[in-house]
C-alpha cells in the first residue's frame, strides 16, 4: 500500500492508501471478499471502499481555525 492522500477530519487524521500494483489490488480486495463472506456481513459501498489508516483520534475538537491549519498541510 502507498499513501494517497493526508484526510484531516474534525476527530481525526487519517491517511488515505491505495495498493501499488493491480495484484496487490486484487489480493486484498480478495481478502476483504472473503472476510465479509465469512462473518456473512457485505455493506453497502463494500466494492468501492477506500482504505486508509486512523493516525489519530482528537481528544476534543479543533478550533475552526485549528482545522483550517490542519487541512492546509
């Protein structure tokens, strides 16, 4: 998986990440088809779902001033 893209949300940041390859695209969608069908959950955007890693979670909210820092990065 590489980065994207930074996602600052108002309790969060996140990382948004894409797979390299188409193999490493197929593998882990893959995985992801045959978790749901294991614990007999599919939701609903299952097929578009965007990876990503939670690198934080705010304790409080940011200022609207402290997000607009944030999302300027």
């Amino acid at each position: 998986m590489r980065v994207k893209h930074f996602w600052p949300l108002k309790d969060g940041i996140v990382l948004g990440v894409e797979p390299v390859d188409d193999a490493e695209s197929k593998a882990i969608r893959a995985l992801r088809d045959d978790i749901a069908e294991s614990v007999g959950m599919r939701l609903e955007g299952h097929d578009t779902y965007e990876f990503h890693i939670t690198m934080a979670y705010f304790v409080g909210q940011p200022t609207n001033e402290e997000f607009t820092a944030l999302s300027s990065l």
